[in-house]
C-alpha cells in the first residue's frame, strides 16, 4: 500500500515539475516573442536568449581579402619602369644624335658642293678674263694636245668666229641643211655632241668647250692640225 503511493506521488511529480519549468519560461515572454525565440534557438543551436544576450556571440564577419606585395616585388617593378624610361631617353637621344649627324652631313656636302661650284665659277671667269690665249691654252690642257697646235688653233678661231664665242651662222650650208655652225670654232650641235670632251660644259657657246670639241673633232677626221687648211695662216681660209 505505501509503495502503491509512493509511485503515484513520483508520477505526478514527473508531470508537475516539467510543467512548471515551461510555465516559468512563458511567464517571461513578451507577447509576439515566442515564435521568435524558438527561431532565433533553431539559429543558434538551440540557444533562446534574447539578442542582447548574444550579441557578443555573434558570428565573426568574414575578414577582408589581401594582397601582399613583397618589397622585392616592388622593387623589380620600380626597376623595370626605370629601366624602360631610360632606354626610351637614350632612344631619343640616339635619334636626335643621328639626326643631328645627318644634317651635319648634309650640310657638309652641301658647302663642299658649293665651293666646288664656286671654284669652277672662278676657273672660267679668270679663262674668260684671259680672252682667246687663255681659251686655247685651257682646251689644250683638257684635250691634252701638244703645244704647237695653239697657233693652229688660234688661226681657226680668227677666221670660224673672229674669237666671238656667240657667233651663230644662219648662212652656210650646214644652215641650210639645218644644222647651223655655232660658237668660239664654228661647230655644229651634232660635231659638238659626238666629240664633247667629258669635263668640259654642254653648252656649245663655251669657249673652251667649244675648242676642246673642235680639237677632237680634228683628230678624229685629220690626225693633226697640220694637214687643217684653215689651221694655215699662210693658206687661203677654207672650212674644215
């Protein structure tokens, strides 16, 4: 009989004491919280304190990535930079360098052309200056003929030109085939052109040129200027 009792008295405290502990917890609650902390105690592990309770519990958030560069890293790519800026200046500075060489250069021939030209300028004036003597002797230089062919010469200037070395004749039957005698000797464009002596000018009324054309002219068709009948002052003229 008193163990029949005792085992009641253990059932309906078994019932009443879990009945309490949850009424406690009820009595607690705000209204409106009790679905929020059986959520809230599914989130965090069956934990139902209010959220003051567990703001120190929180979750940490996730750091934030980074990148490290190494110093030496660094370094290598300042060093690159520097390395490619100075190769870009010394870049320029080798164009302006070949630039500068260049015009040098140019400027250079340009003077040494000038002065040539200044020269030949000088040579035929001071030829010019000279008058027939000069011409003669300077077209038996270039030609390279021998020296008893001046007073030769010097006959058939006198009588082809009277030493004018613009004479032009419009005459003569050369003229009338179309190919008028010209200059110091009297030659025809074509006798001029064949026989030009390589040094001389183009133009036909060039004294010298003229001389120098005649002059070949002469040891291609008669060997010497001693078989020219016009050569021969002592002869009378004729055209040759």
């Amino acid at each position: 009989m008193a163990r029949t009792a005792a085992t009641a008295l253990s059932s309906v405290l078994v019932l009443i004491i879990p009945a309490a502990i949850v009424i406690s917890g009820v009595a607690d609650m705000r209204p409106g919280e009790a679905g929020t902390h059986t959520e809230e105690a599914a989130l965090y592990g069956g934990d139902s304190r209010p959220a003051a309770a567990r703001a120190g519990h929180r979750a940490p958030a996730a750091a934030a990535r980074r990148v490290r560069v190494s110093s030496a890293g660094l370094e290598g790519q300042a060093a690159t930079f520097v390395a490619a800026g100075l190769t870009e200046q010394r870049f320029e500075a080798a164009a302006r360098a070949s630039r500068a060489s260049s015009e040098a250069r140019s400027a250079a021939l340009e003077e040494r052309r000038r002065a040539a030209a200044r020269k030949r300028a000088e040579a035929r004036e001071r030829v010019e200056a000279a008058g027939p003597a000069g011409w003669i002797r300077a077209c038996l230089r270039v030609t390279g003929s021998p020296e008893y062919w001046y007073a030769g010469l010097w006959t058939i200037a006198r009588r082809e030109s009277g030493f004018d070395p613009n004479a032009f004749n419009g005459w003569d039957a050369n003229a009338v085939a179309g190919e008028p005698s010209q200059g110091l000797f009297q030659t025809t464009m074509g006798t001029f052109r064949a026989h030009h002596q390589p040094g001389t000018a183009w133009d036909i009324n060039d004294p010298v040129a003229n001389c120098a054309a005649a002059v070949n002219y002469i040891k291609a068709q008669y060997g010497d200027i001693s078989a020219v009948q016009q050569a021969d002052s002592g002869s009378p003229p004729k055209g040759y």
